[in-house]
C-alpha cells in the first residue's frame, strides 16, 4: 500500500514533536550548590551567572552533623528563619528539584544562615 506525500510528512512532524518533547523533558541538568566546596557559609552568591531551568536539580553535600537544607518562602529566606510547612532536609546529600519561579534554601541552624548559607535561585 503507497502512502501519500501528505501522509508522509504528517507522521515525519508527529515524529520530529515527539522528539522535541522527550528531548526537553531530560534535559535537566544537576548543580552542586557551592561547587566543590558543597554546602557551606558563604553560598549566597553562588547561584550568580547561573540559568536555572525548571526541573533542574540543586545537590546540597554538606556534614549532617553540622547543618542542614530548608526549603523555606521568601520571608523565610530574607529573615533567616523557618516558615511553618517548610521543608528541611537532612540526609547530606539532598538533592532537590527546582519549581518554577523562585526558590529559596537556607541552613537553619543557629547563625549560619546569617552567615551566607542560603541561596535564592529563579527558575524559568
């Protein structure tokens, strides 16, 4: 049975769409918050130059003993304290996919966000 040209290029741009969106969908990409250093005082600038996707993965290495990774509002964030509902981590290697729009952690221990252990990241 002979398919038609219109046939044809229909199922090449069913093709070529299912393509596009399977590519996009694994297409996130994991960040090492604080690079090799992981997560520790001072990160608060680390997202700086960086693109953020939605979907993509923020991976906080730190010593559980010492610290920890809360997801917290952007009151949360400004005022270095723990929202209620917020989210806390502990493992030491959290890893913790971005929503859309912004995203803020911050080591709620004593002192340490105070100390640049937090970060904001906008995800678009």
């Amino acid at each position: 049975m002979a398919m038609g040209r219109g046939s044809a290029a229909t199922i090449s741009l069913l093709i070529l769409c299912l393509l596009v969106l399977q590519t996009e969908m694994v297409q996130s990409v994991p960040y090492t918050v604080g690079g090799k250093g992981g997560w520790t005082f001072n990160t608060v600038k680390w997202p700086a130059g960086k693109r953020f996707k939605a979907g993509d993965v923020l991976v906080f290495n730190y010593n559980s003993q010492f610290h920890n990774v809360v997801k917290v509002t952007a009151a949360g964030y400004k005022s270095c304290k723990t929202t209620k509902g917020a989210q806390v981590f502990k493992s030491g290697r959290d890893q913790i996919k971005l929503a859309k729009g912004q995203n803020f952690f911050i080591c709620n221990v004593v002192g340490h966000c105070e100390g640049g252990m937090k970060i904001a990241v906008n995800a678009m």
